[in-house]
C-alpha cells in the first residue's frame, strides 16, 4: 500500500540501553510484525531474547536475523499459545536459556479475522479469544509465579483500539483484545504485592508485510486515512512503547493501558 502522506516516519530510533542485562520472552515473534520488531528493539537496547511463534521456518529466520545483530545466537522455540503443554515447554526453556531468569514477558499472539455476528461460527468465535486472549492468561500463569519469586518482573501484552471502539464485522476481535484490556488492570493489581508490573499497548493500525497481504488494499487506505497523520504507524513505533513499557522508565505504571496511535480524540 502506498500512501502519500504529509508526516512520514521518523527515523528508525538507536539504542539507548534501556534493557541492558534484562532477558525478554516475546510470544509471535516470527515475520515482519509487532513481535519481531519488538524482538529487535529489544536486542538493540541490550536485552537478552528468547523468541517464539508457530511457523518454524519464519522462526529459525528471525532467530538469525536477530542473532546478527546481538552478535550471538538467539534461542527460540516453535509454540502454539493454544497448547497448554506448548506454553509450558516454552517457559521452561526460556528459563534454561536465561539461567532461570524471565525479566520481561511480552504477549504479542494474536489472530484476527472478520465475519458478521449473523455468519460467524462457534469455531471462529472460541479461536479468536484463544489464541488472542486466552493466551495471554495462558503465558501469564506460566511465567508469573517465577517472577513473584524474584519479586521482579514486568509483563507487557499486545492489545488494540478495537478494544475502546466499534468496527463491523470484528466483534470477536474486538471483544479478546478487551478482554486483554481488562485482564491487564485485573493482573497488574494482584502482581503489584510481589513487585511485578503489567501493562499493555493498544495499537490502532501498524504496516507490515504480512498484513499488507491479508487486508484489502481500500481497507488499509481507509484506516489510514482514520489517523491523524494520515499514515499507519511502524511497526518500531510500536515496539518503541512496549520498550518503555518494560523499561525502568515506566516504573510507576502498572495496569495501564497505552494507546499507540493518532487517531482523533
């Protein structure tokens, strides 16, 4: 899709250190999107990651990728967020990379799709919220009792807009990724006695390849044309506040919501 805008871009950030010595577990890491962004701003800022996604191939790629850039390998582990056994395993081998040690955990797994109340099916219906939202609690519960122990850690989940406001044919969508909302105030309140924070991003619209393929091209251009500087965000633009997020900078914050987009108020 090609826009032409009156606000581009800024330009890509360097790193600053924010998350030097931190270990970070990214869930949908995998592609072009919000979780290999993520991955990458995270390396760049001298984090430790551990990555994971579905599509083995697309994983071992960004692995390398990564890898290139931190100058050392990058473990990763193929995981279905469906699987309770999968998320387990995944945990578990995280903490083996990290010498039993999660600092940041970051729910990116997400699946959309649209289709009218009216049309929609129960499949369709229960495998949205799994792997949008129960996810999030499936990773949650895995990885939270670690951090309680070490009375650290910090949680950042991927939600959306469609969480605040109405779209057709997203109700399933729309309906996870408020839940993810409330989830995030609900967890942060019983993290916060173990020294444990948890917030989440709620992008609007963020381009990547793989979404520009799946989305009809007049869709894209209307979302766009929705925001404020009249172009989707980049992807490191939203990787840029789950940085904050899981930084040192945002220390005081827990249970908050983070709108990452411009669209009018």
């Amino acid at each position: 899709m090609a826009l032409d805008v009156k606000n581009p871009p800024p330009p890509y950030p360097e790193g600053h250190g924010l998350l030097r010595g931190r270990t970070v577990l990214i869930t949908a890491a995998a592609g072009t999107g919000v979780g290999f962004s993520t991955a990458k701003r995270c390396v760049e800022e001298g984090a430790r990651v551990f990555i994971s996604d579905m599509h083995e191939r697309r994983l071992a790629d960004a692995a390398a990728r990564l890898g290139s850039i931190a100058g050392n390998r990058v473990p990763y582990r193929v995981c279905d967020v469906t699987k309770e056994d999968d998320v387990r395993a995944l945990v578990a081998g995280a903490l083996e990379a990290f010498g039993g040690q999660i600092d940041v955990l970051v729910n990116n797994a997400g699946l959309g799709g649209s289709a009218r109340i009216v049309d929609m099916t129960d499949e369709q219906w229960h495998k949205v919220l799994d792997v949008t939202l129960t996810s999030v609690f499936r990773m949650s519960r895995a990885v939270l009792p670690h951090m309680y122990a070490r009375r650290r850690g910090v949680i950042v989940n991927n939600a959306s807009v469609l969480g605040w406001r109405a779209q057709a044919e997203q109700s399933h969508y729309a309906a996870a990724k408020a839940g993810v909302m409330a989830f995030t105030r609900c967890a942060a309140i019983e993290a916060a006695e173990h020294g444990v924070r948890v917030n989440a991003v709620a992008p609007s619209i963020a381009m990547h390849e793989f979404l520009n393929k799946v989305t009809p091209p007049e869709l894209l251009e209307e979302l766009s044309r929705r925001e404020a500087f009249g172009r989707p965000a980049e992807v490191f633009e939203v990787a840029n506040v789950i940085v904050f997020l899981a930084s040192d900078l945002s220390s005081y914050m827990t249970g908050e919501v983070i709108s990452v987009s411009s669209q009018r108020a």
